[in-house]
C-alpha cells in the first residue's frame, strides 16, 4: 500500500515539473517571438503620412505645359508616355524645365468600365485623339493626370548614352496629382533614392494604388 502511495505522489512530482518545464519553454518561444517581431519593427522605418501640397502658381504652369510633352500610349487603366517620358533636354524640349517626367493619365471609375469593352483598334483611335486633337485644358478635364518628376537639380549631363541628363543617387522624386475638383497640382508624395529599387518600386507601387483609387471613384 505504501509502494502504491508514494508511487503516486512520485508520478504526480514528475508530471508536475514536467508540465512546469513545458509552460516555461512556451512563455521562452513567445517571448523570443515578441523580441523578433519588435526588432523587425525597429529596422523598417515607420512611413508616415505624406500631407499633400498645392503647388505654387509657376509650378502649376510648368507642370501644364509637360502634359503635352510627347505622345501617349494605353496601358491597362491609364495611358503613358512610352519609352523614357519626358525627358529633360533643354535644347531640344522647350517647354520642358522641371526635369525628367514620366506622365500618365488614369481613367476614372466610368472610363476604366468604357474602356474595358474596346477593341484594340478602338483603343488606338483613342489614343490618336488624345495625341492629335485634345488640349492640355480637356485632358485635365478628362483624365486624372500624375507626373513623377527628378527635378533638373539632381540630373546629370553625359552619365548615360540614351539620355543626355540623368539622376545620380541620392536623388528625390516627386509624385504629382492634377486634382480637377480644385483645378489645382498638388504634390502628393516623394521619396528620396538610395538605390535604383526604391525608384521602381516606389513608383509600381504608387501606381497600383492610384489605379484602385480611380476604379473606386477617390480623389
């Protein structure tokens, strides 16, 4: 009887140390995960939000004058000046003195619904009409215009062969919004490039979100 008794009372010890080992190495697992999560926290510097400027009246008007730049081409939702946008060249872009644009224009909610239909033969009558035959006027009416600008001041002359002026990192970039409610530019984010990534990425991403604000009918 007594064998049996402290039998019990051993296995109860063993299963009590047993479990208390298993609760501390959890409360140790959490523990290191929580340190983890807050170092990761640390090392990705928190984005803050970017409060929108209007632009000054001169900005405005140089701004304007680079809608009409070069022609455009269709993309899924927008259209884009190809290749390498509106590059700055004083000699040969007159009305071109901010720096190297890449212009787009998105469609609003009603447009990306029209424009889904259309065939592609459509789809380049469009885009001649928008080359041809609108003004920078109806084209802010039309469209809801953005440029991502390196401004002059960070370009480079005879760093690449296929553009004469080219950024040198560090650099800015800007992103402006012709706003139609308020007939009014506005800056409405930028970053500064550390690394070739951060401009393709920065921009990509940009460009997803203003797709989705367009379709869902944001300003």
């Amino acid at each position: 009887m007594k064998k049996k008794f402290l039998f019990r009372v051993l296995f109860s010890i063993l299963i009590f140390f047993s479990c208390k080992e298993k609760q501390s190495n959890e409360e140790k697992i959490i523990d290191d995960a929580i340190s983890i999560q807050k170092s990761t926290k640390k090392s990705q510097p928190e984005r803050k939000e970017f409060k929108r400027t209007k632009v000054t009246s001169d900005y405005y008007n140089a701004l304007d004058s680079i809608l009409k730049c070069s022609d455009y081409v269709y993309v899924d939702y927008y259209f884009r000046m190809p290749d390498y946008g509106c590059v700055f060249n004083p000699e040969l872009v007159k009305d071109n003195k901010l720096g190297w644009a890449d212009i787009m224009l998105f469609l609003n909610k009603k447009d990306q619904a029209i424009y889904d239909k259309f065939s592609d033969d459509k789809l380049y009558e469009m885009e001649d009409e928008l080359n041809n035959n609108l003004s920078i006027q109806k084209i802010k009416e039309n469209f809801i215009p953005i440029i991502f600008l390196i401004e002059s001041k960070y370009l480079s002359s005879g760093i690449n062969n296929e553009i004469l002026y080219y950024p040198s990192i560090p650099y800015m970039k800007k992103l402006f919004m012709y706003d139609n409610k308020k007939s009014n530019w506005y800056l409405i984010d930028s970053i500064e490039v550390k690394q070739e990534n951060d401009d393709r990425n920065w921009v990509n991403t940009n460009i997803n979100n203003l797709i989705d604000k367009a379709g869902n009918g944001s300003d």
